[in-house]
C-alpha cells in the first residue's frame, strides 16, 4: 500500500477562472486586471474553454471538482450564458460533486443591474460581493464606482436570491478610527451575510496607491494602529456570530465557509485558467505549478500549445504548505512537512511559539491563536524549513 501524498487532490480538488476585465481599476488592485472597455470577450471565453479542455486531458486521474471560482479582475461582467458555458465544461472535463461550491465575485452595481435567477440558473450557489466599504467617502478614496446605499441594495438583493452570500470589505486606510471601523463593520455584520472577508489595505508598488505613497501623497497607516484594528475586528464579528476562520475570513458556519479557499490552504489541487492564473496540480505524484501568460492576448494564442507544468521542489512544496496551512484555524498536520523534507520540526521552535501565546499545539498538529494570527507570516518563516 503506497504512502498518501501530502498534498494533492485528496485535499481538495478545485477550478479557478480569473477574467481580468473590469469597468474601472481600483487604484489599490495589485491583481492581473485591464480595463473591460473595447475588449473581445469571446476570443477569451472561447480560449478559457480550450485551456479548460487540455487540463482535462493532463490529469485523467483527478476526482470531481469540488469548487469552481470565478475571480478577477470583475467576472460579474460575464454575461449569464458564458458562466453557465464554463460550468458545463467543468463539469463535462471532470464532473461536479454533489455539494459543489461555485462562487461569482461581483460588484455591486453588477448585481443591482443583473438578473440573479440568470447567476443562479447557470450553476452559481455563492456570491462573492464586493461592497469594500459603507462609507461614502471611502469608497470614493478607494475608487470604487458604488455609493454606501447601492453596497447595501446590492447585499440584499444577492441574499434574496442566494443562500450562501459573502462581502469584502478594505479597512485601515489612511486615519480610520478605531470608532469609525467598529461602527462600519457592525453595520456590515448587520446586513446578515453569513461569510464576510475583512482585509486591511495593503499599498503595492506598482498601484496608483503605492505611486502617491512613494510621492508622500497617501501616508499608510502605522503597524501598531492597524494591529488594533485586526483585533478590534475580530472581537465585533466573533460578538456577531461570524467568528474568524481564517486569517482574514468569518463564517456563521462551517458550511458557509468558503470551500475554494479552503483547498488552497489545505494542499489540495487547483485548476487556474484565464490571463494571469496560477495553478497546482499533482501529475504522476509530483506536485507541479501552473502559470497562464499574463496578457489577454498572450493567454489566448498561448492555449493550444499544450501545459508547460513547472515541477516544485520538495523543499519549496513544504514552505508553500506551511505559509498557506498555518492561515486557517483548523491548523495544519507538521508530519505532512516532516514527510515531504525527512526532518523533524525544530522542536525548540515549537516551544518557544507556545510559551509566547502564538501557537497551539494537540499531536503533530499546529495552529495559530489569535494573538498568532497577528504575525502569520513571522510565525510561518520560523518553522520554515
């Protein structure tokens, strides 16, 4: 009986499609995203659709998808048909599980514009909406093509037609309160989504962000007042019944959990089509990366060509399932790292993180507390191997 791999499918299986058009960019989005004004949306449907079906054929062995994801970039543009297209294909290439999770990310006014029962026709079960904020004047500052009272239409509408619905939000921006953010987040929580994704601002280089940043136009909020906030943020929703499980993630419930995400921080593998996407995959026990051309054009003539997969190390596979596996707090299995570089966890390490508050520990199982959940990334570059 062969040994199981400690990553792979058996820790999920799903598909990411990143459509990387949007009505406007956001002037802190780092992500691989264009302008949707002019552009031919078939060609890269109909590319998405082709990269779909060689994946399918590279990996025979792979179980039903358990998630599909559509992400971007703003995939709400996508007209209702082309989502259920895609779904069908997915499901053709590789069939749907029973309880498959398929997420849409839309902008708000996108669900205000767009027919719900259409979304929910073609296959999805859970949107992702984008309010960002509840603040008329921050959403302004964040660019945002919405206003606080179509955030909070756009919420109601996904909930009366979707059971499973979450909400993004941005929060330590320049000169927040700690007042104004509790006041903020607990109108959010009031709106009754069962998930909500609660992300602090973080200025990029290359974003018009980070441009006036380096200009000293935009100065970001210090560390210390942003790790007030995160605590802050965690006491209000863990108070509201959406306790986090994730760095950055609440859910009222295991099943409103986000499933996609999921598979990302427990090993699993993950189909990444469209400009831009990232995969990983596990082809003849290797655990192998993906990385679709950035540009729409490039992504499109590059489809038929066939998968270029990149083998990961050993050494690397163990840090990217550590960093990832340490986010969640149902932890992470060290054994898993321990098998993939034949060489125990510095046990010293260990204790040190205990007896600072940072880590639990039951067996060979690892997970942050919340005072860890400050320094996730620290906390992940210690036990590193």
């Amino acid at each position: 009986m062969s040994t199981p791999l400690p990553f792979g499918p058996d820790y999920g299986f799903g598909l990411y499609v990143h459509w990387p058009y949007c009505s406007k960019i956001c002037p802190y989005c780092d992500f691989n995203v264009y302008t949707a004004k002019g552009r031919d949306s078939r060609s890269l449907v109909e590319a998405i659709s082709r990269d779909l079906a060689r994946h399918a054929e590279a990996l025979p062995d792979h179980p039903q998808l358990g998630s599909v994801y559509f992400g971007g970039g703003t995939p709400s543009l996508l007209g209702a048909g082309d989502i259920a297209l895609l779904i069908e294909l997915a499901e053709r290439s590789f069939g749907l599980a029973p309880d498959v999770e398929i997420t849409l990310e839309a902008n708000p006014n996108d669900v205000l514009a767009a027919d719900l029962e259409a979304w929910s026709a073609a296959g999805v079960n859970r949107l992702s909406v984008g309010l960002q904020s509840l603040d008329d004047a921050a959403l302004a500052f964040l660019g945002r093509d919405h206003d606080a009272a179509n955030a909070r239409l756009a919420a109601d509408a996904a909930l009366t037609t979707f059971d499973n619905v979450t909400l993004d939000l941005i929060y330590a921006r320049p000169g927040q309160s700690a007042e104004s953010w509790k006041a903020e987040l607990t109108d959010a929580l009031s709106l009754g989504a069962p998930h909500l994704s609660l992300y602090e601002l973080t200025i990029e280089e290359r974003t018009a962000f980070g441009k006036r940043a380096a200009r000293g136009e935009l100065i970001p909020m210090e560390d210390d007042d942003q790790a007030d906030l995160y605590e802050l943020t965690q006491e209000v929703a863990e108070a509201h019944g959406l306790p986090a499980y994730e760095v950055s993630n609440h859910a009222r419930s295991s099943g409103t959990q986000s499933q996609h995400n999921l598979t990302y921080w427990r090993g699993g593998d993950w189909i990444g089509l469209g400009p831009g996407a990232h995969g990983r995959l596990t082809v003849d026990g290797q655990r192998v990366a993906t990385h679709a051309a950035l540009k729409p054009a490039e992504y499109i003539a590059s489809v038929d060509t066939g998968l270029s997969p990149e083998p990961l190390s050993s050494l690397d596979t163990a840090r990217e399932l550590l960093a990832l596996g340490l986010r969640p707090a149902e932890g992470f299995d060290l054994s898993r790292i321990e098998a993939l570089i034949d060489a125990r966890t510095d046990p010293e390490t260990l204790a040190t993180l205990k007896t600072n508050g940072l880590i639990r520990q039951t067996g060979t199982n690892v997970a942050l507390t919340a005072e860890g959940r400050l320094l996730a990334d620290r906390i992940a570059a210690e036990l590193s191997p």
